[in-house]
C-alpha cells in the first residue's frame, strides 16, 4: 500500500463518554406555549417556571398567566423537542430523547415535538418506533396553548460533536437488534461502497464518485445507493458484510444499529474528522478507519455545502480494496506510515536525531 490515503488522527469535537444516565424531569400540569409572531415556543410548569424554551438573546419568554389553555390526552407526554426531518440529524439529535422508552411502565406515551416536520413522512421513522410499540400516529405537536397532565422532559442521551451516555448503546442496540437477527453476521466477504451519486442534495459531494465507483466495481466492490433500501435492510447490509466503505456521511451512523464490531472505511474530505463518527462507532464497537486522500481539492458545489475531488480515482479504489481485504491489520500498518510520514516531514537532520533518541 501506499501514502494516498491518510489516516484521520484529529477529531474536530468532543467524544466524551458519560456512564450515569442523563437528568429526566417529571411535571405535572405543564403548558406548551407553541412559537408566535410575537413570542418564541415555551414549556413552563404549572406555577409559570420556564421548563424548555428561550429568546433570541437567551432570556426566558414572557408567559401571560391568563392565556388560553387546551387539554391534551390524559396519557402520559415524552418531550422530543424539535423533531429533525434528515435522517443524520435525527440520529444525532431527535433520537437521544427516546432513552426513557427502553424502561417505561404503564399506558403507551404521547412523543410531543415542535417543528414542522411531519412524522409520516419519514421513513426512518417507524422502524425506529417500532421497537417500543409505538407509530408515527403516537406523535403530537400543539399549534395552541395546551396543559399537559403528566410530562416527562428528558436530557437527550447523546449531544453531537460533545457526548453520549451509556443508555445511549442500549437504546440503538434495542432498535437495531430486530433488523439484524437472524443475518450470517460478516457472512459476505464482498465490500459493499455506500454511493452518494443520487443524492440531489446534502452536505458534501465527491464530484468524481462515479470514477471511483467505476474503480471499485471492476475490483469487485458491491455499489449500494443507501436512500433506496429501508432502514432495517441498511442495518442488515451493515451487518451480514465484512467491510462497507464510502466517503463520510450519515449513512455511516447506520452501523450503530447494526451488530456489533461493524468494519467501515471512510474517505474524508478533510484532515480532522467530525466527532460524530467516533462518538457513534463507540456505541457498538464498530471499527471506523477514516482516511484523507492526499491532493484532493474542495470547493462550491450546488446543492451541497461543498464539493471535492479525489486526484486519483483509480489508486484510490485500489487503497480501498487492499485495506479492505488487510482491515484487521490497519491500526499497526497505519502507526507505521504515521511515523514515517512525520520523519519525511521533519527533513533528514531532524529525523536522524529522532532515531538517535529513539523517538519514531
């Protein structure tokens, strides 16, 4: 192998791991106030005290005590907050507030969320809900000042780029588990390349992927377009193959759900790499190995934050494909050209005196 691809070392973000679980307040009588032309959303309990909820500049909303207030159902409400329509967005956010469903007793919850999302619409969604029997019909927003019974307001149990409790790793492995039971876990040698070729937006773009698709499918590399397949057929995928490589994305957080130890290669666009990655791939052991392609290019792309290149499709395939094949020997390879690549760095003096100290 060569020094094309370079290991991701720097995390941009944190990955703190939190054993206990995170704070759940319990409220009787609360109020959801939902956002005006003239005031911002608010949760407040039944004495007015600002729950959830802020201005512009920080400061608790203003709640007129005598507004007009609707009943919900008398069931009990879990408070999602903003329910976010993509599908990485919700992984990273919407989702760490369902940790209370892995131990909840009693009648079936109301999911309270603001937005204006719809639930049905996603089609990530019901899969994920199925595991705690509920639907995207268990879903309720209010347009209305509306007091609600008996509310559960949870700390949501992972925060990107920051941190993730421990029931955070029980609430994907629950979700994920039924998806994957009864798969030949790493059954297929074959890797499967996640394909971002169809994808009309998003965040970033390899603008010569079809080169380097064409690349690895004469290497015999499986491409896959991961918006075509349900969510538990992607949990499956990730689960029955050895190996599934592609550039960063959300569809990589899919591996979460996935059994245990998943192997993953990933081209980066950058150097350092979001902590989202290995803050996910450290719920389930999954072995993420992310690399840079040395002189690749970024720049605008319509329809994506930004856009870039790879120099040399071809090579790259071929990295892919042999570290593929050689995955569980990376870690010692890659230490290997890490230091070499600091010695050619330093100059020849530099690493002369390195090697008299023993330093690499």
């Amino acid at each position: 192998m060569t020094d094309l691809l370079e290991r991701c070392r720097v995390v941009w973000g944190r990955t703190d791991r939190i054993a206990a679980p995170p704070a759940l307040r319990v409220v009787t009588d609360a109020v959801y106030r939902p956002a005006t032309d003239t005031a911002p959303w608010s949760v407040t309990g039944p004495d007015g005290t600002q729950l959830d909820g802020t201005h512009p500049d920080g400061n608790p909303p203003d709640v007129a005590a005598d507004d007009p207030v609707a009943g919900a159902e008398p069931v009990p409400h879990l408070y999602l907050g903003p329910l976010a329509p993509h599908y990485g967005h919700f992984l990273v956010g919407t989702l760490g507030r369902l940790w209370p469903l892995l131990d909840w007793h009693g009648p079936p919850p109301r999911l309270l969320y603001r937005g204006d999302a719809e639930p049905a619409a996603l089609p990530f969604l019901a899969p994920i809900l199925s595991a705690f029997g509920l639907t995207p019909r268990d879903m309720v927003r209010f347009d209305r000042p509306t007091r609600i019974a008996y509310l559960l307001l949870p700390e949501p149990s992972l925060v990107e780029q920051a941190s993730a409790h421990a029931v955070h790793a029980d609430l994907v492995r629950t979700i994920g588990r039924p998806f994957w039971s009864g798969v030949t876990v790493d059954g297929i040698e074959r890797p499967a390349y996640l394909s971002k070729t169809r994808l009309a937006s998003g965040i970033s773009r390899l603008r010569n992927e079809p080169d380097l698709e064409a690349a690895l499918a004469r290497r015999g590399v499986d491409i896959v377009h991961p918006e075509a397949l349900e969510l538990p057929d992607l949990v499956r995928l990730f689960s029955e193959r050895r190996v599934v490589m592609g550039t960063t994305g959300s569809a990589f957080h899919t591996a979460a759900f996935a059994a245990p130890g998943r192997r993953i290669l990933g081209l980066n666009w950058a150097r350092h790499l979001n902590a989202n990655f290995p803050l996910l791939d450290g719920l389930n052991g999954t072995q993420g190995r992310y690399y840079h392609p040395a002189g690749s290019d970024t720049g605008p792309d319509d329809g994506f934050h930004f856009g870039w290149s790879v120099p040399d499709p071809e090579g790259v395939a071929e990295e892919l494909v042999r570290r593929a094949a050689e995955f569980d020997a990376l870690e010692a390879y890659d230490a290997k050209r890490d230091a070499a690549r600091r010695r050619a760095e330093r100059g020849p003096l530099t690493a002369r005196i390195g090697r008299w100290l023993g330093r690499p």
